[in-house]
C-alpha cells in the first residue's frame, strides 16, 4: 500500500489553495475520490491514531460476532449494567475537522460510519450505503470543503451544552410515558448541520458529530456511568483526541428474529427521540427524501412501538418508547424493529420511524422481533399505527402495507449483530488506553 503521507503531501504540492481569511481553513481544490479517503486517514495518524488499513486490517472479526463496521477498534459486548453501567459500547476512529459557527471556524470531533462509493467504504473500513447518495439536492444534506492541511470542514455547527432532561407522558387509554410531556434534548444542531455530508467529490458519507468545545455528545459514556451530570465531560477518557478515537453506547434492537441489533444514535429530527435516545436534535435532516417511502428515497422504515412491555416476563427483555421514557437516568433503550442489516444495499443509516401502539394489556404483549411479525399483528388489530403518525395512509413502502410513518428521522448506523454466544465478551481494544 501506498505510504498515505506520500500521498497527502503530492495532493498539497499540485493543488491550488484559495484563502479563505483563515490560515488553519484555507480550502483546496477537491482531490479525486481515493484521494478524499487518504486524507481522512492521515488524520487519524497525525492526530496520534493508527489508520485503518484494508488490506492489512488490525482486527479480523469471526462470523459470530458479525461486525459490519471493519475499522472500529473494540468492541465491549457486556450487557450487564450491574457489570459495565453504560452497558455495550464500541470504540471509534475519530477525525478532527471544523464546523462553521456565526463566530467563525471551530474546531469539532467526529466519526465516520457509511460512504456512498464503494471503494471509499473499503479504504476508511466503514460502511458501503449506495442510498445515501440520493439525499444530494435535496436540502437535508450539508455540503463540505477540505482545509490545506487535509481536514474537513462543515457548513454546520452542534451545541453540545443544552441539559437534556425529559418528562414522561401521563396515562391516555393504554398509553402511559410515552409521547413525553416535555423534552429538551441533550445537543442541538443549527440549521445548517447535517450528518450526511457530500464530499468535493460528490461521494456521501455519514459523519456525525460527537465533541466540539461546547462539550460532548450524550451517548459517550463517563466511566462512572452515563448520567446527565457528567454528559459534557470534556475531560471524559471515553473521548480521546490524542490517540484519535472515541467511545459510544450501543443500543439494542430486533431484527429478523434475532436481538443484538446493536446500533448508535447520533442525530434526529424532531427533539423528541433526540430526547429519549441521547441524540442530537438536527432539523435539517427532516428535508431527506422521503419519509413513508421505500425502497425509494435516502431513509429505511423501522418499527419502534409506544407502548410495549415494561416488564420481563420470559426472558426476552422489556420494549417499547414508554419503557425508554420512563426509566431512570436513560438506562433503558426502546429496542426497536428493524427490517434489515447492512448486508444488504437497499441499507440506509438514517432510518423513518414508523411507530406502532398495542391494543391489548401490557400482560399479553409480546416483544416485536421482526417486521413480519409486526406486520401480522398489524393485521389481526393487536396492533396498530400509532395516533400520533402524520400521516393517515402507509405510501409505497415494499415492508409493509400497513405501517405509516412518523416523520421523525433518526440516524443510528448498525455497528454488530453477534450471535447470542459473543455476549459477555470484548474484542480489540474497546477502552481508551
């Protein structure tokens, strides 16, 4: 392979510099596509990290722990909050880059999860998602530009300051918790932000924001625990600029009848799952085309319910938006359905939250596992869409016939769906050191 710092200083010698009045921001013209991938890279080694190398990866991940993400660097699949309070969490490559705030440039932290070409997917060790590609144009995309010393700068901004606090709902027929009576999430986006980024090039990728100097994103976990006390730590080890590389929650969910699901939440567009799932609250992803629909546009439908079981009963856990709403401190996550893995190319990270509500008592619910489960259940009236959907018709979506959507855009790229016997292991390096 190609010594990366080679390349980096042959794009410096031939490209043009144009100032931009900032000598630590000045713009270049875009380098080709390979060429985007070795300067993220070289990042990640001038910030103290290792780059990750496709053809000589560090870590070679066995068909049972089923990693679909080849460049993280550990993963921790304890499930046990007794054990590890924050419970599974998976450690990162991050880059460094710049935000542009009404204040000027600002330095900012943040991973790299999908790309929309295939061959860059393979150099960063991310994600292959074809479908991101169609979000170009349509106004929930923010465009970038590259600095003369390889790093990326953002038309948008996060404020990491805000306290994220939340107020269960009260009881309404069988719902209870859920929807919130008040929520105020924990990060909040400008207009401009949005985590899918279109490249000089043209390519997409999914780069989300996880620190910048107004603190640090909520689903870092402080080693202490995850409270919201200590949720803008910038002191907090999980977050490691020197050695480029960051800690995140997992969060769990169902798919095809299988759970560890395991998945991170970065950005929404409505404050509400922001508030609940530890996002951040980014409005601009609501202009993503379009939610109700698939396989067109850039999104995925999958099936949260609002009101599922808040008790284990047989083992196979509790579920639903009330349960992640009324536990203490966020240490319960919804759970969610999801309809496919990112295996498959139809995958999409930003997922349509098509939401579900039971008709029976909690006692006789059952957990929902897969999509075709929720989809008979949809159909005999044991469940159905929830009333707080916008809209009253499903649109074309090859899922279901009876599911309509929300119109909240959550952004929670797949990180692992092990087999039942990686829980309770580690793999890599799943701490900063």
């Amino acid at each position: 392979m190609k010594n990366l710092r080679a390349i980096f200083l042959s794009i410096m010698t031939v490209s043009l510099f144009i100032a931009c009045g900032d000598d630590d921001t000045t713009i270049i013209d875009p380098p080709t596509t390979p060429s985007e991938a070795s300067l993220l890279l070289e990042s990640i080694r001038q910030d103290g990290g290792i780059p990750f190398d496709a053809d000589n990866p560090a870590l070679s991940f066995t068909a049972e722990q089923n990693v679909f993400l080849p460049s993280v660097l550990g993963i921790d699949f304890r499930i046990d909050r007794s054990v590890v309070p924050a419970g599974p969490t998976a450690r990162f490559p991050m880059f460094q880059g710049w935000e542009t705030t009404t204040n000027g440039p600002r330095r900012c932290y943040y991973v790299i999860t999908e790309s929309s070409d295939r061959e860059m997917a393979r150099e960063l060790g991310v994600i292959f998602a074809p479908r991101m590609a169609e979000a170009v144009g349509s106004g929930g995309e923010q465009n970038a530009t590259w600095t003369d010393d390889g790093r990326l700068v953002f038309e948008g901004s996060v404020d990491f300051s805000p306290k994220r606090s939340l107020v269960a709902g009260g009881q309404d027929g069988l719902l209870f918790g859920f929807p919130p009576a008040e929520v105020n999430p924990g990060a909040i986006a400008d207009a401009a932000w949005s985590s899918y980024v279109v490249l000089p090039s043209g390519i997409v990728i999914n780069a989300q924001m996880v620190a910048n100097s107004t603190g640090i994103h909520d689903r870092i976990p402080h080693p202490d625990g995850n409270g919201p006390e200590q949720e803008d730590d910038l002191n907090n080890p999980n977050l490691a600029a020197d050695q480029a590389s960051v800690v995140m929650q997992l969060l769990d969910g169902w798919q095809d009848d299988k759970p560890y699901y395991f998945h991170i939440v970065t950005d929404t567009s409505d404050p509400g799952p922001a508030t609940i799932e530890l996002g951040v609250f980014a409005p601009r992803l609501a202009e993503l085309p379009t939610f109700g629909l698939f396989p067109g546009g850039s999104m995925l439908p999958f099936s949260p319910t609002a009101n599922g079981r808040t008790t284990d009963t047989d083992g196979f856990g509790v579920q639903g938006l009330n349960t992640a709403s009324l536990s203490e401190r966020q240490v319960q996550d919804p759970t969610n359905t999801f309809p496919i893995d990112p295996s498959d190319e139809r995958y999409a990270p930003m997922w349509d939250a098509h939401i579900t509500e039971f008709t029976i008592p909690e006692a006789d619910r059952p957990i929902l596992r897969s999509f075709d489960q929720v989809n008979e259940l949809l159909a005999d009236g044991t469940l159905i869409p929830f009333r707080g959907n916008i809209n009253p018709n499903p649109l074309t979506n090859s899922l279901s016939d009876l599911l309509t959507a929300t119109g909240a855009i959550i952004n929670c790229p797949v990180i692992s769906q092990p087999d039942s016997s990686v829980i309770g292991t580690q793999i890599g390096l799943p701490r900063n050191q």
